[in-house]
C-alpha cells in the first residue's frame, strides 16, 4: 500500500502537521526536523494526496495548452518552454493538438476535459476574427497567436509586420531589390502569413521597390516540403531574385535545401532569410539568419498571466500584449556590415 502522511510522522518521530509544513516548505522549521522528515519521505516513497489537496483548494494544478501542430518546429519548442515555464511555477501542463481544424478548436473549448484543469493557453489556426464570441468561456483562458484580435479574453503575440518589415529591411539594407518570398497564403489579411507578407510589402514600398507577385510563392502549409516545392516552382518559372524570405524558418530551410541542389550559393547568390528562431536554424549548412519574434517571453508571459488570473490577483480588463523581436545574423544572410 501507498505510504501515508501518518507514516511518515510515525518514522521521522514528528507530528503529522510538522510533516505538513515540511512538505509545504514552510519556513522556521530546525534544520535537523527538515532532515528527518525529508529522510522518512525518501525511505518510505511518499507522494502528497494532490487529489484531497486540489478539492480543497478548488484547483487542479495543472494548466491545458492546445497548439495546432506539434509536427511543426516552432509550436514544438513552444510547448517545451511553456512546459519549463509551468514546472517552475510549481504546475503541469497537459498538451492537446487540435490539427488547425476550427470544428476542433471549438469543440475544445467547450470539451469536458478542461475541469481537470485550471486554465487554458490556446492557439487557434482554424478559428478566424468572426469566432472571437466563442472564447467568451467561463475559466481563465490566455490566447495565443495571430488568428483573433482584440476578442474577449487576455492575447499573448508577436509583432509580426513590424518584424517582417524589419526582416526585408535587413535584406534591402544589403543591396537585395529582387526579395523571393516563400510561404504566402491566398487571400489572408489576418494570420501570421497575412501578416508577414504585410511587412514585407511596407518595407517594399518605403525603400521605392514595386511589389511582384512572380516572385511570391505560396502554400497551404509550412513545413519544410511546402518551402521546398514553392522554391521548385519558382525556379521553374525562370524569375529572377536575389533574395528569399521564408514566412516561417522550416519553409526557409526547405527552400535553401532546393537553391543548393540547383547549383546556386548560398549567401553568394542568393540571401537566405526565415522568421520563428528556431533552435535548428543554428545549426543548418549554411546556418540561418532569422527573426526570433520572442517566442520565450510569449511562453512565459502566456503562463504568467494564467496564473494571475487563476489566483485572481488579476481582475482587469483583458490585456494585448506583444512581444519584441530580433534579427538573429548568421551565415545566410550576413548583412551589408
């Protein structure tokens, strides 16, 4: 049988409310009783009551994070620091993917399976501005990315048109005119590729080049075979361009992989560019510039603000917030210093 709370009392030679305020890390305890105590828990393998502890307290200690792709880089290190982020406030994280579907996404935020926790980190891919009512939810709900604006409920994102705007710039400021894009989306406005190819256009007309679509490449997706085959596509169409900005750095990648197989340099013929940070793009050949949108601080941010609103030390308004971003110079696009 499972050791109990009285067990250990009875070993260390304490009282039960001392093994408690051990257990709890209450202060003014002697050095020596801490020992005895921690010494009885390791011998007889206790594990706190969480389930009595939680129906107490009225909370589960654990928080839902619901990401629309794992297979995707940049939402897997995502949920690695939201994970690290969640352990060191002394809480868990149970992960859902919703495969960017907007039926899903619904359904999640109506799903039974979030009582076992106390909040919810979320980031749509299907769901669009007219869904913003659908995260009016009766828990604490923090959103993540690029698909909903100013809805109900606390928003943790990036820059994304100052970024991208500030990626082009990067390439115009090194003697780039003709700058490929790789991963638009037709027809978006609102999301991350609407957003990003925003930008793009700014930095464009603000330095007097004209916007060509010949050498805008578009995808569905964007993972490393949609940069791949929209850089085919554009080789194909025999246009010319002395740059490529990746929409997302898997889509970069992907595209490089193809510049090289057809015989072109890189950065000597053409400037490689992507956008997320990625932890890979350090350690592609060549490695790759990029634009780190912040995606550490939106983790923590995102699990800060959850647990403001859990305990309720946080009653305001809901709250936008943006995370800055940098240019992270490497080897496929050195710059013009």
């Amino acid at each position: 049988m499972a050791a109990t709370l009285h067990d250990v009392a009875r070993l260390s030679g304490v009282s039960i409310k001392t093994v408690s305020n051990v257990i709890h890390d209450y202060p003014h305890i002697r050095p020596e009783t801490r020992a005895k105590v921690e010494k009885a828990i390791a011998e007889l393998g206790y594990t706190p009551n969480l389930t009595a502890r939680n129906l107490r307290s009225g909370r589960t200690g654990a928080l839902a994070l619901a990401l629309p792709d794992l297979s995707l880089a940049y939402f897997a290190e995502l949920a690695a620091q939201v994970i690290h982020e969640a352990e060191a406030a002394g809480v868990v994280v149970l992960v859902e993917q919703t495969g960017a579907d907007r039926t899903r996404e619904l359904e999640l935020l109506r799903s039974p399976r979030l009582k076992l926790t106390d909040g919810l980190i979320f980031s749509p891919l299907g769901m669009g501005q007219e869904d913003a009512a659908a995260l009016d939810v009766p828990f604490p709900l923090v959103l993540l990315g690029e698909r909903i604006f100013d809805g109900p409920t606390d928003h943790v994102t990036m820059r994304n048109v100052d970024a991208a705007r500030a990626a082009t710039e990067y390439l115009i400021a090194s003697g780039n005119r003709r700058i490929a894009v790789v991963g638009a989306h037709e027809g978006e406005v609102i999301g991350s590729a609407g957003l990003r190819l925003r930008g793009y256009r700014e930095a464009l007309e603000a330095a007097g080049i004209p916007f060509d679509e010949s050498i805008v490449g578009y995808t569905t997706l964007w993972h490393r075979a949609n940069g791949a085959e929209s850089m085919r596509e554009l080789l194909a169409r025999g246009v010319k361009f002395d740059a490529v900005f990746g929409l997302n750095d898997t889509l970069a990648l992907g595209a490089m992989r193809v510049l090289q197989e057809a015989g072109l340099r890189v950065p000597d013929d053409v400037r490689v560019l992507g956008f997320d940070g990625l932890d890979e793009a350090e350690y592609s050949i060549p490695s790759l510039t990029t634009v780190d949108p912040g995606r550490d601080w939106i983790a923590r941010t995102a699990v800060e603000t959850l647990l403001e609103r859990i305990s309720g030390v946080e009653k305001g308004e809901p709250r936008t917030r943006f995370a800055d971003f940098r240019i992270l110079r490497r080897e496929s696009a050195p710059g013009s210093a």
